[in-house]
C-alpha cells in the first residue's frame, strides 16, 4: 500500500502589525501638526489642553478618524470610540520631546557615574571608554604539593 502523500501546509500571507493601519488613524492630517486621541472621561482632555492642545472640531476638509463614514455636525468635536481629537503645532511637541530629552539626559549624568563600573542592563559599557570591564589574567600557579607521601 502506497503512504498517503502528506498536503503540505500553506499558512496565509501574515497580516500587517503597521499602526498606521488601525481604525483610529487620522486621515486628512494638517502636516505642521501633532495629534493625540484624548479619553472624554477623566481629566485627558484637560491634561493635554494645559500642553498646548486643541480640540479639532469636524470640518469638510479637516482631520477625521479612518472609521468615520460620514461627516458629522460640523464644529462639533471630531470622536472616535469615546476619545475626542486634539492637536498642537508640530513644533511645539518637538521642543517638548527635546526638553524632556534634556531633563532625562541630566538626570541620567546625576546617578550614573562614567567613570564608575560598568553598567549592562543601561548599555554602559565600560570598554567603550577604552576600559575593560572585566579583566583576565593568564597565569600558571605552582604544583599543589603531594601530602600522600
């Protein structure tokens, strides 16, 4: 009898993990802008107001979420799923990315000595200092003496 030829096994294309491709992608976007998705409940709309934010209102060429299928009141809120689009100037989120990145970097210089050992787990490597760190000596000891005799 004849083995039965085995069906080899066709898995399907794997599918797109691009955030870009989520529902709430904002279409029709402003490219001096930055956007955020703010949370109506709680204080997300208020904490992102006191950074610069403004909520974007619906507008005939303005942002919308992907899964908006027609345009709503225009000048009410632009909404997705319980979240509500706000936006700032582009510029303005890159000098607080930049001040943050400052804060973070002196902070970092306070407790983390470059002179001190070598520190993995944060990427500080002291051999990139031109150190070693950790070092190996290639020696040989004497013979232990035979107490058997």
């Amino acid at each position: 009898m004849a083995a039965a030829a085995k069906k080899r096994r066709i898995d399907p294309e794997p599918e797109s993990i691009d955030p870009d491709e989520d529902l709430g992608q904002v279409l029709n976007k402003d490219p001096e802008k930055d956007y955020v998705w703010a949370y109506k409940v709680g204080g997300a709309i208020g904490n992102y107001e006191n950074r610069g934010y403004e909520i974007e209102t619906v507008r005939t060429d303005g942002p919308r979420s992907m899964s908006q299928t027609k345009l709503k009141t225009l000048d009410a809120p632009v909404e997705w799923n319980d979240n509500v689009l706000m936006s700032r100037p582009k510029a303005v989120s890159e000098e607080a990315y930049a001040r943050s990145q400052r804060k973070a970097d002196k902070m970092e210089a306070s407790i983390i000595s470059q002179d001190g050992p070598a520190d993995p787990s944060r990427g500080i490597h002291s051999f990139r200092r031109g150190r070693t760190a950790v070092g190996l000596e290639n020696t040989t000891s004497p013979a232990m003496p035979d107490e058997s005799v």
